[in-house]
C-alpha cells in the first residue's frame, strides 16, 4: 500500500526565558515560556534522514535568547512576530513558523523585588509564513472566576440515566481560558488585552446564568463590543462544580453556604463568537 509524508513541523516547546530591564536601582521583568514550531521543505529528513534543510531545535531555542537580549521582549504578540519573521525571512528551507507565547505576571514588591501572581497565565499565538501573511491571536488561561449566587441550571433533557437536579441557586465557578484573533498585525495588544479581560469579567459579573453556554456567550459578546479590532473570540470553560454538602446527619440544614468543591470529572463548555463580517481566520488558531 503507497503512502506519503503528511502536514508536519518541528521546534523547540517551551524555552524558559527571563528577561530583566535594568532601569538604575528599578529593574523589570518579563518570565515567559517560547514555543516555536517551522515547517517547509522537509522531505527529505523525514524520508532519508538527510538534515540539509533543518535549522536545530537548539538553535531556535538560542535565537529566543540572543533576541531577548538585543530586542528586548515587550508585548509578547511583537516578540512572537519577530522570532517567527526571522525564522522564515532568514532560512531559504523554512515556510510557516508558529510562534506560541505563555506570560507569567509578577507584582512589584520592591524597586528589584517581585511577588508571583495567581494562576493567570497571558498568552499569544503567531503565524507567519513565506508568503508574508502573518495572524496574531492573544489570549489568557486559568482566569479561575465564581459568582455565589444568580447561576440556575433546569429545563435540561431527562432521560432514564438523568439523577442530576435541576436549580435555581447555584455557584457557578470556571477556569477561563479565552483567545481572540485580532485583524492586523499591528495592533496596541497591551490595551486591547485589558478591554478584553475586563470585558470578560464584567460580563461573567453581570449575567444571571441560566447555563453556562448563556455565560460563554454574554463574554464573548461583551469582549467584541469592547475591542474593534478583534474579530473573533474562543472560550474554553470547564464547570467546576460546587456540590451543597447534606448535613442534616448532624442537625443541621444547610441554605447553600457549604459546599463539596469537586475536583472531576466536570462540564467543559467550549465555543466561539465572531463578527459577521470577521475574515477567513486560514491557519490563525492552527
């Protein structure tokens, strides 16, 4: 039976890179995590181990480093447009590079000191390819978020496997993870990244749920409204269930105030809202 070489890429995951601005006795950091993935004409490494055509994962990994160096890292979006139009512009051998950035944010505690933040993590993902299209799609992950009260869930389908009860009262809490495509490549990502977080949070603040699709929807809603310059958003929220706790075993009636926080398995509700008029999105969230 014949067979071919299929879509393939290679890169380094995951480089561990600091980067810290000595501004006199105040310094700056940015901690982030690179991941870059090229792709082109490489035939030939796959088929008979011929490595002409292959710049080395170490290599990519080292150019992340000397660019941080001489470039400095500003907006991750930028940095990740740089790295991927270098891979490309500069190897004859190298097509489409896709360049994904995680950010780690640190609160200042002093003129050199630093506190981690909470889970939170910024994220950017970047194509460029030898054509000179580039897509920039910025983004976050582990937003954990809650509301007490003012979520229901009912009117769902019951069939004969069904033991779940329906609520009018219930925590509704998610991890956010969220990502929008913006339609340039030249945007003030660091503006447009704290329209779209608030927007997200206001949104999940202000609607009385009645699903979580309900919630999705009303945040993706919200962070188009408060951007122009994104046109589309995807959400990824997993239901981390809040389960009322029985205690009339002890004499106790329980009016939703404590409850069993489960760990799984959960609801994961995923979707995308975009403009209407949005364009072709091509190879943006591959």
């Amino acid at each position: 039976m014949p067979v071919k070489l299929g879509a393939n890429r290679y890169g380094k995951a995951e480089t561990r890179l600091v980067r810290v601005v000595r501004d006199g006795p105040v310094h700056h950091i940015k901690d982030i995590s690179v991941t870059t993935s090229l792709s082109g004409d490489m035939e030939a490494a796959h088929l008979t181990g011929d490595n002409a055509a292959v710049l080395p994962t170490d290599t990519q990994k080292n150019t992340a480093y000397a660019f941080a160096r001489r470039h400095g890292v500003g907006q991750i979006e930028a940095f990740a447009l740089l790295l991927a139009r270098h891979f490309v512009e500069s190897q004859p051998s190298i097509h489409h590079a896709r360049v994904e950035i995680d950010e780690y944010g640190w609160r200042r505690a002093g003129p050199h000191s630093f506190v981690r933040e909470g889970g939170e993590v910024r994220t950017c993902l970047v194509h460029h390819d030898r054509d000179g299209r580039s897509t920039v799609v910025s983004g976050l992950k582990d937003l954990v978020v809650l509301n007490s009260t003012g979520s229901e869930f009912h009117g769902y389908i019951v069939d004969d496997y069904t033991t779940l009860q329906p609520t009018t009262d219930r925590i509704l809490a998610t991890a956010v993870s969220a990502q929008w495509r913006h339609t340039g490549d030249d945007s003030a990502y660091e503006p447009s990244y704290e329209q779209v977080r608030n927007a997200l949070l206001d949104a999940f603040a202000d609607t009385h749920s009645l699903s979580l699709q309900q919630t999705l929807y009303a945040m993706g809603e919200r962070a188009l409204k408060s951007a122009p310059e994104i046109c589309e958003i995807r959400l990824a929220m997993p239901n981390k269930h809040h389960f009322p706790v029985d205690l009339s075993p002890f004499g106790l009636d329980n009016d939703n105030e404590v409850f069993y926080a489960a760990d799984r398995p959960y609801g994961l509700i995923e979707g995308g809202v975009l403009r209407e008029d949005a364009p072709d999105a091509g190879f943006a969230w591959e």
